[in-house]
C-alpha cells in the first residue's frame, strides 16, 4: 500500500512538472514568452501583486481582492491620514512589459456602478476600461477618444474574458470576445509598468480573479 501511495505522488509531481504552459495566441504579433501565468491554486505572488496586508485570499482557484478597511474611522487611525483611506477594492497586477499580451478572467462584485467606478487601468492613471450601464464596456485614452461598445455585454458581477495586445501606438482588446483594434498616438502606457483595478467604497465590494497570463513580446 505504501508503495502504491509513493507511486501515486511520483505520478502526480510528473504530471505537474510536465505540464504545458499555455499557449500563445495573438491577432498582433507572432511570437511571446510567457512571464507570468497563474491559476491561484498556489501561495501568493508578492512581486506580481504586491504585499498581501490581509485584504487578498487565494481559495479554490481565486483570487478575491477586498478593501483594506471597513470605515473611515479605522482607516484614519491606521493610516495617520485622511485621505487615499484604502475603503474600496484597489489592485495593481505589476512588472507589466513595454509590449505584451495578455489573457485574464476577472469579475468586480458591486452593487452598482459608480462614476469612473469599477474601472481597470492598462497603466496607472492611463487607458481606462470601464463598464457601460446595461452592459458593454468603454476605453478612453489618456486625454484623448473614447470608444464603446455594447457587444461585449460587460456587467458587473459577471465573469469577465479580457484580452489586451499592447505596443506603443497600438492596442487590440478583446472583451467576451468582442474585439477592436486602436490605433492612435495616445495608445500609450508612458513609463508605467502596471495595471490598477479599482472598484466603489464600501467593505460588500470585492474583485476576483480567476487566472491571468501574461507573454513578453520582442519582435
């Protein structure tokens, strides 16, 4: 029995080891290397996602992001300030390459949309990908166009399929499968390297993720 366990577990790390990754895929560009790729089935990654100050939980393959207080009060004294107090949902996924591409399935539980809220960041404080009341979604450059589109049907509180193929001055997103490519000289992310999620104040709002994978492009 016991050298049928010892075989059981050989088989297992074998088959873990010799796994594939996954594949490249991409409308833009033919060739990336994989940099980073995650189911959250494993320990917390503080280089990607940075500290985990208890406000981030990896279970049964999520990820589940909440605020970092309940009330002001809490935050304030905390915190020693009165401001930026970390009482809704913020994120940041980092060490974003110049030119990428990347795969990710994510959800914001909320009650409602709020102005500029739920919202994602491809670069901090750059291009916005926001939600449309009645579903869809919206990109806005950095002080330039925006552009909707009601057919990717994005909602809160629904899992969303994102694709984002990046390069300066070029950018393809795919949401749920509804995908445009821009191309304008405000497809920039300038010198940032990472994506910020943000979503409504309030302790009932969390943001999930159920993988991500990201490629490095060099071509």
């Amino acid at each position: 029995m016991r050298k049928f366990l010892l075989f059981l577990c050989f088989v297992s790390l074998t088959s873990n080891l010799s796994a594939d990754p996954p594949p490249f895929k991409s409308t833009l560009f033919k060739k990336g290397t994989l940099v980073y790729s995650d189911d959250f089935d494993g320990e917390h990654d503080k280089l990607r996602w940075g500290p985990n100050k208890g406000h981030m939980q990896i279970k049964d393959g999520v990820l589940t992001i909440s605020p970092l207080f309940e009330n002001a009060e809490v935050a304030m004294k905390t915190l020693k300030r009165d401001h930026h107090l970390g009482l809704g949902v913020v994120a940041h996924l980092n060490k974003i390459p110049k030119k990428f591409v990347c795969h990710m399935r994510f959800k914001f539980e909320t009650e409602a949309i709020v102005p500029a809220r739920p919202s994602f960041q491809i670069g901090h404080h750059m291009i916005s990908l926001s939600y449309k009341e009645g579903g869809g979604h919206t990109i806005k450059l950095p002080k330039g166009p925006a552009y909707s589109d009601t057919e990717s049907g994005m909602k809160i509180n629904e899992w969303v399929d994102l694709v984002i193929e990046y390069e300066e001055g070029k950018m393809l997103i795919s949401v749920n499968g509804s995908s445009k490519i821009h191309e304008h000289e405000l497809v920039t992310m300038k010198d940032s390297d990472r994506f910020t999620f943000k979503g409504r104040e309030g302790s009932e709002n969390r943001l999930l993720f159920d993988y991500v994978r990201l490629w490095e492009v060099k071509e």
